[in-house]
C-alpha cells in the first residue's frame, strides 16, 4: 500500500513525507521497533525489519 501511494504523489520511497505517513500508521509497537531499529534507514529496510519476529517477549515470565 505505501509503494501504491508514493507512486500516486510522485515520491519515492525514501521520501521523508513517506516515511512519516508509514510510520505513523504503524501499531505502538512497531512504531517503537522502527524507531530503535533506526529511522533513517531506507523503508525497504525498516519494512523487512518489521516483518522478522520482535526478539523481546510479548509477556513477562513469572
């Protein structure tokens, strides 16, 4: 969706205004991971990024 949308405005991917659009429509969570993973890295990274299992525990153990 976000590729079909940068196409529509004429931006490319790594297009701040891009970025900002995807990030900020990330759940809480992976808009956390996004931002430790690192925000000025191309989309294409931080997308396959989000797609690879988050390493920290959903639930703590007791």
């Amino acid at each position: 969706m976000i590729k079909l949308h940068s196409i529509g405005i004429g931006k490319d991917l790594d297009d701040i205004d891009v970025k900002v659009k995807f990030i900020s429509g990330l759940s809480p969570d992976n808009e956390k991971r996004v931002h430790e993973f690192g925000v000025k890295k191309p989309l294409s990274e931080i997308f396959e990024h989000l797609l690879k299992p988050s390493s920290k525990p959903t639930c703590p153990e007791y």
